[in-house]
C-alpha cells in the first residue's frame, strides 16, 4: 500500500552531524598508523570484555585479519582488537543452546535406560558399548559430556553477549585516508 505524499507538506532540514576522529599528536591517525598499532584481545577466556577504555570502533579491512575493530586503552597504550561480527550474532542465544544440549543429553539417557541387553549408545559423536554391567559408567560419560559440551556453550554465548555489547556501545571513529 502506498501512500501519496504532497511536495507542499514536505521540505528539507539541514542536520548536524558529529564524527570522532582519532587524533595522535594533533594529527588525525592514518591507515598506516592504525595497522601498526598492536593486535589487542576483545574479551578474556571468560567471555567478558578485556580490561580497558574501549574508544571506538573502526570499519577497515585488514587482509586475512579483519574489517571491523575496536581501538581499547590499557596500560597507558592503544590497540586495535578484532571484532567478530559473526560472534555478535549469538548475543541472547545461551538459553536455546543450553535447550538443544540438554535435549541431546536426554535422548542419550533414555536410550540408555531402555537398553536391555548389550547395545550401542551414540551421544556426540561418541559410540559407547552398553553391557548390563556398565550402564552407570556410560551415564558418567554421557553426563560428563554434557557438561563439558554446556560450559563450552554458555562460555561462547557470554563472549557473544560481550561483544554484543561492545558493538552497541561503542560509536564509529573515522581515520584518515
């Protein structure tokens, strides 16, 4: 459906825009100074944000290392963290990832439990060999899977949260050509 807009209701208005620029020594920073400031982490093995003011983020492809980067201070240096927009996208997606391994986890041990005599579990790509003596160790190993396999994912979808948040706090610095 379209709408019919009159050119004697509409008009233009002149904006303001702001822009932040890095600036090093009164000069703004070049491409070449950006690409040889060191390489920084974006977030700790825990998933959270390193540790840092967080100036800005820099749209400039890198071959083979990046195109989008986040310019962190720490310790009195600046660098430029890789920002890993694939990451971003499973921002508030821990509680579907921890749904999908514990529905794995309760396939395996129902299999398991109904399992009469010798039979094969599979669970994560693992085949394990259920006998009537061994039912309580291949559900140890089935349980130690899972919690290996949910740390992993929830250690993920906390860095994805991080960056997630980076992205949308953080506003565009421009460098020069």
């Amino acid at each position: 459906m379209s709408t019919t807009v009159f050119a004697k209701e509409a008009s233009l208005k002149t904006l303001s825009v702001s822009i932040q620029a890095l600036v090093v020594n009164g000069k703004q920073m070049t491409l070449s100074c950006f690409r040889q400031l060191p390489e920084g982490i974006t977030t700790k093995q825990s998933g959270d944000l390193a540790p840092g003011t967080w100036w800005g983020l820099v749209r400039y492809k890198i071959k083979n290392e990046g195109d989008l980067w986040a310019v962190r201070e720490h310790n009195g240096r600046l660098y430029r963290c890789r920002v890993d927009t694939a990451m971003a996208a499973w921002a508030g997606n821990q509680e579907n990832e921890e749904v999908a391994v514990k529905g794995d986890r309760d396939r395996a041990l129902e299999e398991l439990d109904s399992s009469q005599s010798a039979a094969y579990i599979a669970y994560k790509g693992q085949r394990h060999l259920v006998l009537p003596g061994n039912k309580e160790k291949v559900r140890q190993a089935i349980l130690d899977q899972y919690e290996i396999e949910l740390n992993l994912k929830l250690s993920i979808a906390r860095e994805a949260d991080s960056v997630d948040r980076l992205l949308t706090s953080l506003e565009q610095l421009f460098i020069a050509v």
